[in-house]
C-alpha cells in the first residue's frame, strides 16, 4: 500500500506522531521522562536539518510505503 503526501505534510504527520511520546509521559506523571523524550525529538530534528528542509521545498509528493501487503 502507498501513501503518497507532500513533504510538508509528512513533516507535520511525523511530528504530530513523536510529539505523542513526550505528551503520553506527561500525560503519565513522568514530567522527566517526557522533558528527556522532547529533547531526543528536538535534537534529532536539529541533525536533520537538511531533511527537514528538503521535505519542507518539496512541491511534489513523496511515496512511502506505509504498510507492505504482498
């Protein structure tokens, strides 16, 4: 199965998606734990700078296989 989304959209979904973990720590009463975890996401998304912008100057869309049904 393919899903195709612009970059953009795939940036906002993945982030949507990792900010969860910290939001579920906290959600938790593990205000370290998700303080840590918000760190992880904000550091991995400061070395991948240069992804982050390539999926943000991307006008086409991406393909991704979300889920292999073969």
């Amino acid at each position: 199965m393919h899903i195709t989304a612009p970059g953009a959209v795939r940036l906002v979904l993945e982030l949507t998606v990792f900010r969860g973990g910290p939001a579920a720590l906290s959600a938790a009463g593990l205000p370290l734990s998700a303080l840590v975890s918000a760190i992880v996401l904000i550091v991995y998304h400061a070395l991948a700078y240069d992804r982050t912008c390539w999926l943000l100057g991307r006008g086409r869309s991406l393909d991704h296989d979300i889920l292999d049904q073969s």
